[in-house]
C-alpha cells in the first residue's frame, strides 16, 4: 500500500494517539513523541512499524503523538491513518484481516 495524501487518525485524549502519514520519497521516518517515551518507546516503535509492514508501506513519513495508547489503540490508528491516505473505500477495507 502507498501513502498518496496526508491522513490523520486518533485524537489527544487520554489513552489515545494522533497518527499522521504523509508522503514521502523512500523509506519510513517514524517520528514518535508520548509522555511515556522512557518506559514504551522501543514497543510503541515496534508496534507501529509492524503494523506498517504488515499494510505494506514502504515509504512515508510517520508522526504519533501518544498520550498513553495500548497496542490495539495504536495499530487501529496507524491502520486508520494509511486507510484514509490511500482513499480507501468502506468496500476496499479488508476489516478485521489486515492486523493481527
């Protein structure tokens, strides 16, 4: 899957995150910002970049900013996120298949 537009998902609540895609050039940049960087960082990473690998991304340049999200939170709004970028319809959604 390509990244073609800007998209966000998720919002600034508590226990929730604001994820960005945009497009970029050639490979993923991944920027992360979250108040619980020092304990989560490494899994918050893994658990976004497996998500994008899972959808197929190969380039594009991530933003999340994380207030506190569990996994299935942040792989909901990255998948979300990528979805809307690619001008997915509600019919070329594969719900419930894609993530794991």
């Amino acid at each position: 899957m390509q990244i073609e537009k800007n998209a966000v998902a998720g919002t600034l609540e508590s226990s929730d995150a604001l994820v960005t895609v945009e497009p970029a050039e050639q490979g993923i940049e991944l920027e992360i910002s979250s108040s619980v960087m020092n304990q989560y960082g490494r899994q918050i990473r893994q658990t976004v970049l497996e998500t994008l690998d899972r959808l197929d991304v190969k380039s594009g340049k991530v933003t999340v900013v994380d207030k506190g999200a569990l996994d299935c939170t942040l792989k909901a709004r990255v998948e979300c996120a990528v979805f809307r970028s690619c001008d997915k319809s509600a019919a070329g959604i594969p719900w419930g298949g894609v993530i794991q």
